[in-house]
C-alpha cells in the first residue's frame, strides 16, 4: 500500500523535489488505527457529555427522554453521510443504534435521579 506523493524540500533552483511514497508498515498502519480508536473514543465521550447535557434538560422542561422523530431523522442523515463517505450505511445505522441505546439508558437515569 502507498499514500500519494510528497513534496520534499524546495531546491535551491526553487523547485520542489517530488519523492516517491514509502510503502506503510503494517506497524505503521497498526499505529495509525489506534490514533484512530483513541480519537472515537473521545468523540464518544464528547458526544455523551452532550447527551447528558440534553438528559438535564429533557428532565427540566418534563420532555421525554426519546424523539422518534429525531432520531429518524439522523438516521436518514447518517445513511447519507455514509453513502459519501464509502461506508456501509447499516453498519453506521448499527453504531448509532447502539449509542443511542446507551444514551436512553442514561436519559432514563438522569430522570430517575433526585
């Protein structure tokens, strides 16, 4: 597996000096998934730090913790995120699913606080 081109330095006749891609690793490409893992992980709690926030104020205004209509609507959205993006869209639709599983569950708790 090569990655594109890269333009080394400018030479001193101020041409840029293409160099040829070095092939990854599998090392390298093992590296860079687990930058990629941390990154979702992070995501992931950002996301559930905003989801609890939204918990907070469904329980405050007296919403329900579920909007069907909502989530419908990212659904449509994520499938066409994933259509771009070259990703099967039921596997991005099983992820959602199961994060705003977990997202209920903590809605849920957050109105049963107190």
């Amino acid at each position: 597996m090569q990655v594109g081109y890269k333009l080394a330095a400018t030479r001193r006749d101020g041409y840029a000096e293409v160099v040829k891609p070095t092939p990854l690793t599998l090392d390298d490409l093992r590296s860079h998934i687990d930058r990629l893992d941390a990154a979702l992980v992070y995501l992931l709690a950002e996301r559930y730090s905003c989801t609890d926030e939204i918990g907070r104020l469904k329980k405050h205004e007296h919403l329900p913790p579920l909007d069907a209509e909502r989530e419908e609507r990212q659904k449509a959205r994520l499938r066409a995120i994933a259509g771009d993006a070259g990703v099967d869209a039921d596997t991005v639709i099983g992820i959602f699913d199961t994060i705003t599983a977990t997202v209920k569950e903590r809605h849920q708790r957050t109105i049963e606080s107190d």
